[in-house]
C-alpha cells in the first residue's frame, strides 16, 4: 500500500503531510504517559518487527502493493500513541532507505497506514477487553479482531485519498473493490500473528502488553515471611489514555474529513469531469469552465490554467490545516490540565 | 548501533558525496523529490534533465550504474500497476498496436512510473552514500523529535537482533529434523513469531539496560559534533535548487 | 557503618516480577567504601535482580537502596546512575558503539563531558584496563577478554563510586582471567562482584555474601564462608574438584 512519489495529486499529500504531522505531534505528547524506560526498547522492537512483516509485499491489481500493517500489534503492545509514532517511524525509514513509499506521499502513507490501523484497531480493541469476561484468551481474542478489521479500514482510507487526490482516474468502485478483498484477505494473515504474537507476550510477559495493562493483578510480596502489599504499580495514568486515544482519534479522523469534504465539495471529483480535466491537457489554450472558481480547479490538477490558482488553494489548505491542528492540539491540552485538576476523571479506567 | 555501522544498502567509499554531513544530504533529498513531483507531467525533457543530475550525483559518488539499477528493483510493484493503468482507466481511449488504451491512463502511468523512479533512485542514493548512524544523527540534527529518533535506533538495532535469533531458531528447528516446506508448514512458523518476539525483546533489553545504566535517558549522547558549513551546505543543495530550476522552466515553457 | 558512610546499602528488598515470580524477599547489607566484596549465590538466586535495584533499573517492590547515602528513586536516577557502574555478564550487551572509543565516551558524553575533557576521560579508563592501543578498533573485533576488560573501561569512564560485576570470570580463559584479577586489583574504588567462581572471589573479596532463595543467608570472610562445607552444600555452591580454600593465602581483611 506504500504510496509513492507523484501517485496523489500534490495538494492531497500537502494537506495528509499537515494531517500526519499534526497525529505525530499529539501522539508524542500520548507517547510520554505510554512509554517508560522499560517499554521505550519494545517501542523499537514493535518498529523493527513491522518493517520486517511490511517487505514482505504482494502486488495488488488496483492498488500499489499489499502487505502486512502492523497497526494492530503496535497499538496492542505499546499503546495507540506510541502505536502511531512506531509505524511513522517505519515508513519514513523505509522512504529514506528502501525508497518504499515515496518521500512526498509520507503524510498519505502515515495517515492509512499509521493513524487509522492503529487508532481503528486499538478502538475494537479496547471495546472488546470491556466487553468480554477479563481474561489473557480475550486479550488474544480482541487483537485476533482488530488486526482483522483495522486492515481493510486502512484500505477504505487509502482509496478515500485516492478518490480525493489520485493522478488517474481509474474508477472508484475497482479501486474500492480491489484494495478492499486483497486486503481482507492480508488482514486474516495479520490477524493471525498479531493474536499469535500477543499471545505469546502475554503469556511470557504481561508486563509488556499494553493494553492489557488494567487486567493485572495487584502483587503481594513475601517479606520475611509476612506478607506485604506491592506498591501500587503507577497504571492511573496510563489507563486513563485510552478514553483520550479514541477522543483524539476521533477527532483526528473528522478532521480528515472535513478538511477533504469542505475542500472538494466544490471540485466535482467524479471519474467524468477528471476525464474532461486531461483532454484539456491536449486542448492546452482552451479555458476550463470551472477556472473561475479556484477550489474547482483545485480538484483537477495538471490543467494551464489551474497551476496558479491549484497551488494557492493547495498553500490555503495547508494553512487551514495547521490551524485547526494547532486548535485540536490546544484543546487537548486544555482538556488534560483540567482533568489532571479532577481525581474523578483520573479513577475512570483504572482497575485493581 | 549494534552491527548496524555496515548496513547492506550502503556502500563505501570516499566521494564527496559520502563526505557531506548526513542532515544536508537528508534535506537536499527531500526538496528535490519536492520538486520533481511539483513538476507537471507533461513536461517529459524536465524529467530527462532530473535523471542526469542524479546521474551526475551518481558519477561524484563514484556508485556504479548496476548498483543503483538493481536498487530500483524495489519499485516492481508499482510498475506493475503503472502498466495496469491504460487498460483499467477510463475516459478517451487510444489504439497502439491493437489494443486500446485509455489516454488519462498513459498519463497515469507515465506519471507515477518517472516521478516514483526519480524519487526511488534519490532515496538509492542517499541510502548508499550515508551510513545508517549518520542517518538518525542527521534526523536529529534536523530536529525530528527525539522520541522517533530514538525508536529508529531501536528499530535498527533490533532488526539485526531479529535476523539473529530468527537464524538461531531456525538451527535449532532444523537440528531436530524440521525443515519448512510449502503451507503445511506455515502453522510452526507463524507459532515461532511469538517467540521470536519475546527472544528478541528480551535480548535488546539487557543492551538497553547497558545503555540507561551509563546514563542513556533518551537520546544518543553527542560524542563528535557533526556540522555543517555553509561550502557543505551549498554543495548539498546544488541538487535541488537546480532542479527547481529545470521545474519552473518546465511550468513557463 | 552507617547509610551515610557506606558507598552501597540494601534494606529489606523485595520484589516480585509482573508475571508473579518473586526473586527477593527482603534482603539487607551495607557495603563501606573501598571494600569488595563478593556476592555468592546458586543459580536463580536472585542475584542479578539484586544488582539491578542498585541503579533503580528495578523499582516497584518493597525496602530500599542507598548510594554513598542518596537513595535510590526517580529524583535522582541521573547521579545514582553514574555512581553505580554496572558491567553486564555478556560484553556483547554492554558494548554497541562501532568503536572502542564511542564505547567508552558514551556514558560521559550523556553526563554531558565533551571536548578535550571527554577525550582525557576515555584515555584515562582505556590506560586503567590496558587497551588504550585498541581506541579506534570495533568491539566486535576484539576477543573475548578485551571486550570484557573494554566493558569495565566504559563504566570506569564515569567515574563510579561503586563497581557493580555480574559474573565477571565467566567465559574467560585463564589468562584473561588472571589480567582481569590484576586490573580489579589495582583499582581505587568499591567493587561488589556478583560471581560463582568461588576461588575468583577467594582470590580477590575479602568479605563475602551469600544470597540464597532471594534473602542474603551468610556475610563474613570469604575463606571462612568458602572453608564451611555445610553453608556451602545448603546453598548449592561448590568448589572446583580439588580446590581446597585453606591452602590458599586469602586476600586481607579491609581496604
């Protein structure tokens, strides 16, 4: 699925680029409650692990290419913030060293391949854990399901941005129905070993799954033969991420959509009026009768007259991007201070 | 870190591409591939004149053709599709040699084929002239978080770990008579992924708890300091800014 | 000797893994600068759980840790951290520069030296153990011995008040083994090696622990320890075949 170099349009890549950068900057904020000094090395090995199942590509029809995601164990085993930044940090790797995934269509390949496996996943995840009785073979179970889904999810996406900024106007429903079976099928194959690989730490580990992190038991210590309470390990604060990982995902994910719908509710994506976009390119002196508004024109790239105005409304959306980044980063920084400030908020999530 | 010093994408050498700090040559990477996807499709020569000057970057690196072809095998599959997309796009279609093929589509084609090659062949490059450490040093130094510097390195290092233990397992599998062998198989190896992980893990932590031990709380110490200066600098970018040039020239003519 | 005083003291430790193990259950000692000190135990005993509560890489149980009187805790990991050198019982682990001279200016370069000074630092520790000639070799390419002795020099870099070894003879030869005896001996700090080579720590501890089942079961002279045959065989140590601690001039008593 790895998107590369002049696949979507560059106004689409500018506006993902905003979108992932601004995901990046709060999931590092997320990332500093997730991770302490003994899990920041799983944080790798989640990493290192997902570039290793990501070569393995299948060639897809109507798509780049299939692999394995790695979303769902990421956000699984280290947490969804951290879930993100390990799966950003994977593809801008391999775009730096294996020229996997283009170096401009970063913000499209983190925004399918890191925000909505690992938000997604880790969503059914979690509401699968409250749901089912609390035990490791739900845990196993959960992640079995939500690798299951978050593939195809991630598939949707990518065609949403190839619907909105793709260079070619293959219809909508191939690319649809191709990246969507190929990748239900990819996503048993991850399914599989991300309920076989959690189940494993689990096992082995509990410490070191993250979201399985309220499911523990408090220790009791044997200290010179009496028995002594463990100290508290410090999980409040952890647990109480999870509600802000969906709350933030969510957000994020309307963001995308709204930024998308409001920018090409004028430019009329449809197969047809792109197609009438390139026989302009042969018609090269004749003005295109949407040029006077420049949000139309917006939609249809690689025309005369829309360089002009396509550029500006591409600067105007990522301007429009930042600030309302900006905006949701502010909110959720608010919102923390004054939960921080109310114990109560603090408790919800936290088990003994 | 760990064995990663030799990557196997690298090679080395003593141009002076491989002499340029890593963060200049990160940065005149990523604005030429700015460029060259900014540059509109129908202008072919532009995208002619964009393979000489990695050429030229390839002849100053002293790295022979034939490596940096096999390189771009990476890009197979989307060359694939590439080829898939003037029989699967619509619109107005052309007849070559018989067969009728969407116009938008060849468009298509032609587009993500010569910008995703140039970008690929870029990135080749780079990968081949810097090595791996100079590679996060130079992230770092052009300020991306320290957080995902620091799960690169990580990342790095485990994947030697991984390639370690997965060799190890697979002795030890086949000193007790177990060889893979087709999908009837798959089932031990996908049961081996869980224990590679936690092997995996298990052995990068006691490194790790080496590192925090001598006082490792995040980022990479700055043991020699790596600048650039503005010669350095002008150098990397001769890259981009001529090919900003060739792109303008490509939106006027 | 008092928690002020001492360079290292442990009272009622304990602590349980998160899967449920418990590896300590209350352990108390005090170490007084200068000394070393040998920490004797079977294997699963608990020891290298111990001497990662000396640097706070564990935390969570119960009981606490003191170095040179500051306790261990989240305010003060940073100065406890380069108090408190650890050399690992697998050089491999603790070694992950590509060179020697990285190696050894990590720990430094991260306490924030550079320069002239950082440099002076890694010569320093590198004379110390004797491969000052091995600066810009990889430590992959070094032999077993040198890596070992590599190790030793990247925590001697930050200058320790105590020097924590996990099992520092092990997979030596003998010659390696001998070389890194002598340079043990002729350093000037706190040296708490966590062994089972008994005749190693015969050779160089004065003073012995024996930690057993997660609780520290005897303290006192090493010969002494060593010559009681019913301690050792209650706590699964044994001597090599034929070695005999009374035949052998011990170390003396004190620093």
């Amino acid at each position: 699925m790895h998107v590369p170099d002049g696949f979507i349009d560059a106004p689409t890549s500018a506006v993902t680029g905003a979108v992932a950068a601004a995901a990046v900057a709060v999931s590092l904020r997320g990332a500093r409650r997730e991770l302490d000094e003994r899990t920041a090395p799983l944080a790798g090995l989640v990493a290192a692990f997902i570039f290793a199942v990501q070569m393995l590509n299948f060639p897809v029809a109507a798509g780049t290419s299939g692999h394995l995601l790695g979303g769902a164990l990421a956000a699984i085993l280290v947490g969804p913030c951290t879930g993100v930044l390990c799966v950003s940090v994977v593809l801008l790797m391999q775009g730096i060293l294996f020229a996997d995934g283009g170096l401009t269509a970063l913000g499209v390949n983190i925004t399918d391949m890191a925000i909505v496996t690992t938000v997604v996943a880790y969503g059914v995840f979690r509401a699968l854990v409250k749901l089912l009785p609390r035990t490791r073979r739900t845990v196993t179970a959960a992640s079995f399901v939500a690798a299951l889904v978050s593939v195809p999810a991630s598939a949707l996406a990518f065609t949403l941005l190839y619907w909105i900024g793709g260079t070619t106007d293959v219809s909508i429903g191939k690319v649809a129905t191709a990246m969507v079976g190929v990748h239900i099928l990819i996503g048993i194959g991850e399914a599989a070993i991300t309920a076989l690989t959690v189940g494993a730490v689990i096992a082995v580990r509990p410490d070191l799954v993250y979201g399985a992190r309220d499911l523990r038991q408090r220790l009791k210590l044997r200290v010179n033969g009496e028995l002594v309470d463990a100290p508290a390990p410090e999980v409040a604060v952890a647990a109480r991420t999870s509600h802000r990982k969906v709350w933030i995902g969510g957000l994020v994910t309307s963001l995308v959509l709204a930024g998308f719908v409001s920018f090409y509710a004028s430019a009329d994506p449809d197969g047809l009026e792109k197609v009438a976009a390139d026989k302009g390119i042969d018609q090269k002196t004749e003005e295109h009768a949407a040029a006077d508004s420049p949000l139309a024109d917006y939609g249809i790239e690689n025309i005369d007259n829309a360089r002009l105005s396509g550029g500006l409304a591409g600067v105007i959306g990522v301007g429009v991007t930042v600030v309302a980044g900006t905006g949701v980063f502010w909110a959720v920084r608010r919102r923390r201070t004054s939960d921080a400030a109310s114990p109560v908020s603090t408790s919800v999530g936290t088990s003994v | 870190m760990g064995a990663g010093h030799a990557h196997r994408l690298y090679r080395h050498g003593h141009s002076p591409v491989h002499a340029l700090p890593p963060h200049t040559k990160l940065a005149a990477v990523f604005a030429f591939v700015v460029v060259v996807v900014s540059t509109p499709r129908e202008a072919m020569w532009a995208f002619g004149l964009y393979a000489v000057l990695l050429a030229t970057v390839a002849y100053i690196a002293r790295v022979p053709a034939g490596f940096l072809l096999k390189r771009l095998l990476i890009e197979v599959p989307f060359v694939a599709f590439a080829v898939l997309l003037p029989f699967v796009a619509e619109g107005e279609r052309v007849e070559v040699l018989g067969l009728s093929l969407s116009v938008s589509g060849l468009w298509g084609a032609w587009n993500v084929l010569a910008k995703g090659t140039l970008g690929v062949a870029a990135s080749v490059l780079l990968a081949s002239t810097t090595e791996l450490r100079e590679l996060l040093l130079g992230l770092q130094r052009l300020k991306l978080p320290p957080l995902l510097v620091q799960i690169a390195s990580f990342m790095i290092r485990y994947g030697d770990v991984i390639a370690d233990e997965m060799r190890r397992m697979r002795i030890a599998r086949e000193s007790r008579g177990f060889e893979a062998r087709g999908v009837r198989h798959w089932g031990v190896l996908a049961k081996s992924a869980g224990a590679l992980f936690i092997r995996s893990y298990e052995r990068g932590e006691r490194v790790h708890l080496a590192m925090v031990s001598r006082g490792y709380a995040g980022s990479m110490p700055v043991i020699d300091e790596v600048t650039a200066d503005r010669t350095q600098w002008s150098y990397a970018l001769a890259l981009p800014l001529t090919a900003l040039v060739v792109c303008l020239l490509g939106w006027t003519l | 000797m008092d928690a002020v005083t001492a360079s290292l003291d442990v009272s009622g430790l304990a602590f349980a893994y998160p899967d449920g193990h418990q590896a300590l259950f209350g352990v108390d000692f005090s170490i007084a600068r200068g000394e070393r000190v040998a920490l004797l135990g079977p294997n699963g005993a608990g020891k290298t759980t111990l001497v990662l509560h000396l640097n706070g890489i564990l935390t969570g149980g119960t009981g606490s840790v003191h170095v040179a009187g500051l306790p261990v805790g989240k305010q003060h990991m940073a100065e406890i951290r380069r108090r408190v050198g650890i050399v690992f019982q697998d050089p491999d682990d603790q070694l992950f520069m590509p060179t020697v001279r990285e190696d050894v200016a990590f720990g430094p370069a991260a306490a924030g030296l550079k320069g002239a000074e950082l440099e002076a630092r890694v010569d320093h520790a590198l004379e110390l153990v004797g491969m000052a000639e091995f600066r810009e070799r990889p430590p992959h390419h070094l032999s077993f011995g040198q890596r070992r002795r590599v190790a030793v020099a990247t925590v001697l870099a930050m200058e320790p008040e105590i020097l924590v070894l996990d099992e520092p003879s092990s997979n030596l030869d003998p010659a390696s083994r001998r070389e890194l005896a002598d340079i043990l001996r002729s350093l000037d700090v706190t040296v708490l090696m966590v062994t089972h080579d008994l005749p190693y720590a015969l050779e160089l501890c004065p003073r012995s622990l024996i930690l057993s089942e997660g609780v520290i079961a005897a303290d006192g002279r090493t010969g002494e320890l060593l010559a009681d045959e019913e301690l050792m065989r209650a706590h699964r140590l044994e001597l090599p075949f034929g070695f005999d601690p009374r035949s052998v001039a011990t170390a003396p008593v004190g620093p």
